[in-house]
C-alpha cells in the first residue's frame, strides 16, 4: 500500500510517499480503509524525533482516522465489512492505577495512532475495536475526520482539566491552530466571555466568525496591554496557552487571581522562563493536558454529530502531497485543520 512514510528522524526531507507493507489486523483489530486524515503538530514533533521515541520503521503519523472497515480480527463481532466509522486516536494496552480511573491518557502507557504506533498517512489503517465509532451518513469523510484530535484535546483542557464554567472568562493565545479553533467554540457552548489572540486581520476575522466575543491582532497592538484594558485590569479565569515559549509569560500577566492557565503543546519551543511571582502571589495554576479518555471521545461525537461544534478544515490535499501539508503546518500557515486524502 501507499504511505507517506519516514525510515528516519529529520526535517520534512525525510518524508516519502511510497509502498510500505500492507497491515494485517490482529484478533482484536480492525483494518479500515483510510478516506480521510488530518494533519496535526503532533505529526511535525513524531517526524523530528526525541529522546526516548523509539519506533519501528518506516514509520508514518495521522491520529486523525475516517474511512471504512475493509476487515476484522478473529475476535471482533461489533464490526462489519464496509461500515463508516472514525477512529479514537488513544488507548492503553494495559490496565494499570489511572486507567481503573478513567484517566488513559496520563498512563505511561498511552498509545497514539500516528506516534508510538503507524497511523491514518496510508491507505490502510489498524485500529482496535474498540476504539471505532460510527459515523453519520450525512457527513464526508474530511468532516469526519477533522476534528477528532482537536476536539478531544480541547474538550479535555477546558472541561474536564481547566473546570470552565459558565460566567467565567478564556483567553485562547492564537486563533489558527486546530485546538484553538475548537476551544472557542467549545468555551462558548460553556457560557463563558472568549478573548482570542489573532495573528493578522484575517485570523482575527475568521475567529470572530467562530464565535469570540474579543478579538485582539497582535501584529497591531500589545495582546498583554489591551487584554489588562479590556478585563480592565482584572484578567481572564482560563488561558489557553498552546504556544509555549514565546507567550507563556505574558499569558501569565493577564491571567486573573486564582487564574488558571491550560497547555496541551509548545509550538515555539518547550523551555520557558518563569516569573515565579506570578504564580504566587496571584494563586496561578498551571495545568497540563494531552488528548483525553474515551469518554472524551464519545462526548465530543455527539456534539460534533449534532452540529452543536463545527469542523474548522484550512484545506483537503491528497496525501501524495503530505509533505507540502506538514510544512505549512510547521510555518503555522493554515486556519483549522489539513485533510489528506488518499
């Protein structure tokens, strides 16, 4: 089968598209013929490498998995030959402290399709079983696929991790990305005042249109200053802060007293310097999310099915082209998410 595939660590000129082995599912499997996949930064990080990934190559990402089920294993009974479905992009193998709790993602031995095991950049995919849904009818496989990650992720962040409530304020650095897109939508669903950080007059435009109440372009004005005028002087309850380096210490000037400021990615870099004032003496906390459990999974499908939260696609391209969406990714050019297709 085709994939877009690296046999090594590296920059995007490691990718290839070409023939890699075909998969065969295992008693608990499901091979689903790939219709769509997003792309996602996860994929960017999974390509460069680091310490400690250790992979089977060739290796190939895409968490981000609808298409139809082409075959099953010798156990599965819940699925058929030619069901629409999408995919739950984590799992844990294992049954351990924090999956008897309904926390799988913060096992170590969290599982990501596209990172420690190949993902949806082919023409065919395994799954475990369980970790399929169905998918309406009435959507295309770019809808469908879209917005799994990102919605899953957000869903977590703000909900289940940030505990937003109703009344409260969010503050969402940076309005193209994928989580972002969602966690607007998502922190309006909750009732909550949204202020977005915007990269230019077109990312402020289209992030109005998602729903934000506040809209600040950065390439105009300080976001601290007009964020600290406009709350007027208060700041926000939640920051969503998926930069990292480069706005981690502002995001903690203009989060409020007893603020809480979410991280589920760290595009500009890992390392931060921190003012460890602010965080004492206005009661700041600092939380960390990744993805979510499968109840996340299934809470995000219903809204998603029922129009309640939209998918943000930038653009589909053909996964021939993997390496021309990665690198736009990268260069953080798009608004939403990049769908191949095979």
């Amino acid at each position: 089968m085709k994939a877009l595939h690296f046999i090594t660590h590296g920059g995007p000129e490691v990718l290839r598209y070409g023939d890699v082995p075909e998969p065969v599912p295992g008693p608990r499997q499901v091979r689903v013929r790939v219709r769509a996949c997003a792309v996602n930064h996860l994929d960017v990080w999974v390509r460069r490498g680091w310490p400690g990934l250790d992979l089977s190559m060739p290796h190939w990402g895409g968490s981000d998995i609808a298409g139809v089920v082409d075959s099953v294993g010798s156990e599965v009974t819940q699925w058929r030959v030619g069901d629409r479905v999408v995919a739950n992009p984590g799992w844990c193998p294992v049954e351990d402290e924090f999956t008897l709790r309904g926390e799988h993602s913060m096992s170590p031995q969290y599982r990501i399709l596209g990172e420690q095991v190949p993902g949806g950049f082919a023409e065919y995919a395994l799954v475990p079983a369980g970790n399929l849904a169905a998918m309406p009818d009435s959507l295309d496989f770019p809808e469908a696929a879209a917005p799994l990650v990102v919605t899953i992720t957000a869903w977590r962040m703000l909900i289940h991790r940030a505990g937003l409530r109703a009344g409260e304020s969010v503050l969402i650095v940076g309005a193209g990305g994928g989580v972002n897109t969602m966690a607007v939508q998502i922190a309006r669903l909750a009732g909550a005042t949204v202020y977005v950080v915007a990269g230019g007059p077109e990312k402020a435009r289209k992030a109005e249109e998602l729903g934000a109440d506040y809209v600040i372009d950065r390439s105009l004005r300080d976001w601290d200053k007009e964020m600290l005028k406009l709350t007027r002087r208060r700041g926000v309850d939640v920051v969503v802060d998926n930069v990292g380096a480069a706005t981690l210490p502002t995001s903690m000037k203009v989060a409020a007293r007893g603020g809480r400021i979410v991280i589920v990615g760290n595009t500009s870099g890992p390392l931060a310097e921190l003012d460890l004032r602010y965080i004492f003496s206005k009661q700041i906390q600092l939380i960390g999310s990744t993805l979510g459990n499968h109840q996340d999974f299934l809470e995000v499908l219903a809204l998603l099915w029922k129009g309640k939260l939209r998918p943000v696609i930038d653009r589909v391209m053909p996964l021939s082209r993997g390496r021309e969406a990665l690198q736009r990714i990268e260069h953080g050019d798009p608004f939403g998410k990049i769908v191949l297709v095979p």
